[in-house]
C-alpha cells in the first residue's frame, strides 16, 4: 500500500504538474491513488501561485500584475494543457457534430473560435477575481483565492474520475484515469478538501470559513455539470474534457469567492 501510494504520488505531480517528478508506473491502480492525490498536487501548484501573486504584491506592484502573476503559475505547471483542454472542449461542444467529428476536432492542434473565445473569457474571469481580492482584501485573501482556485480545479479531477463517468476513447490520458477511482473515496476526498478550505478560510472569521466551503462546492457544481454534459455529448470523458473540467471548477471558485461582502 505504501508503494502504491508513492506511485500515486509520482502519477499525481508527474501528470497534472511539470514539476520534475518521474511516473514509474502507468497502470489503472496507479491512476486511482494517483487521482485520489490529484488535490495535493493543486495545493503545491496553489502555494507556488498564491507566492507569486503576494510576493508581486508586496514588492509594490499592484494587485492586477499580482493576479496575472497568480494566474501565469498554474498555466506555466502544466504547459497550458488544461487551458489548451478547455479551448479543444469548447471547439468540441460548440461544433454541434455528432460525437466521433466532435472528437476528432478536439484531437486538432489549432483552435478554433469557439476555445478561443472560452480561454478569454476564463482567463479574464480568473484576473479579475483575483485582483479583486489582492485589492479590496490584501495579499492574504488574493494568495488564499489562489490556493482554493487549484486545488478545487484537482479535486474535481478526482470526481471526474470516478467509476461510472465511461472514456469516449480507448487511448490517450482521459482512458488511463476514467472510472478509476470509487465513488466512496471520491467523497471522501471531497468532504476532507472542503473541510480544509473551510478552515483556511477560518482565518478570516466564521463567514469566511463558510465562504470557502462555499466556493469548492460552487467549483465542484460547475465541473459536474461540464463533466455530464460532455459524456451525453461525447460519449464519455477525454484529456481534453479533464481540462476543460480542472479550469471550470478553478473559475467557478473564483467567482464564487468574489460574491459576497
């Protein structure tokens, strides 16, 4: 089991992260602990951006340059393979084919105007929010939005993993991780990531425990919707819908955290 768990780990931080962490072994049992650690591993690329952002911050820039530089740190750890998964859904849901000519238009290297229009408007989202917090709340709500926003975009990977959400193709990394994971795990993840947030947001009273409960679960809504409309569209789930997933659940968050007092 320990064993296991290492490799999980490695599969964990070599797979959604370009940190350099070498993936020893590729079977579905590795997948499963792998997507089961997928939160840990937005947390660290969450600290590494709440960093960037606070640093920028209390260099003495202003709070827009600190969210685009909190906001550069989760693209710039996995290559924009999320964004760029994002863009290929929304190419792939906006086409209206039928599943086999959606896929293959997600499996193109350019965009099209439909993921272009969609990372703009995330990336815009995600600023916005996040200058927002460094603004109006200081360093620490901006750092503490950034750390939320990643790791409820991992932890809606490991529910996206979940067993009985089918791969809409046999190969590729979406099939190596779909219904890998049990569902009773899946929530157990989620109850004790939500719990953590919860009581990082502690920090900024009762409401603000609350607010960041609020903001996972509000992240992990708006992922399970993506989720299930991709697999009625597409069949089941791809890379690339993981992508698109992980950046929608990191928005929603977002927005979730800039309502409120």
């Amino acid at each position: 089991m320990t064993s296991l768990n290492s490799h999980g780990l490695r599969f964990a931080f070599g797979t959604l992260t370009v940190l350099p962490v070498r993936v020893t072994r590729w079977d579905r049992a590795t997948a499963r602990a792998g997507m089961l650690c997928a939160p840990l591993a937005g947390l660290v690329v969450g600290l590494l951006a709440a960093a960037l952002g606070a640093l920028s911050l209390l260099a003495g820039s202003g709070p827009l340059l600190a969210a685009v530089a909190s906001v550069a740190v989760p693209a710039a750890l996995t290559r924009g393979l999320h964004l760029d998964g994002l863009a290929d859904t929304a190419d792939g849901l906006g086409s209206g084919k039928p599943a086999g000519d959606a896929l293959r238009i997600m499996k193109q290297s350019d965009i099209g105007p439909f993921g272009v229009i969609t990372l703009l408007l995330v990336l815009l989202a995600q600023v916005a929010v996040l200058f927002e917090l460094y603004g109006e709340g200081g360093w620490a709500h901006g750092a503490l939005g950034a750390v939320v926003a990643a790791v409820a975009a991992r932890l809606a990977l490991t529910l996206a993993s979940r067993q009985g959400v089918p791969a809409a193709r046999p190969e590729g990394l979406g099939a190596v991780v779909a219904a890998t994971v049990p569902v009773g795990w899946a929530v157990v993840v989620a109850a004790v990531t939500v719990a953590l947030c919860a009581a990082a947001g502690a920090a900024f009273g009762p409401y603000g425990a609350l607010h960041h409960a609020l903001a996972v679960l509000g992240a992990l809504a708006a992922a399970e919707l993506l989720l299930r409309h991709c697999v009625r569209r597409f069949g089941g789930v791809t890379g690339d819908v993981f992508g698109g997933v992980a950046e929608t659940a990191a928005t929603a968050a977002l927005v979730v955290l800039a309502l409120g007092p």
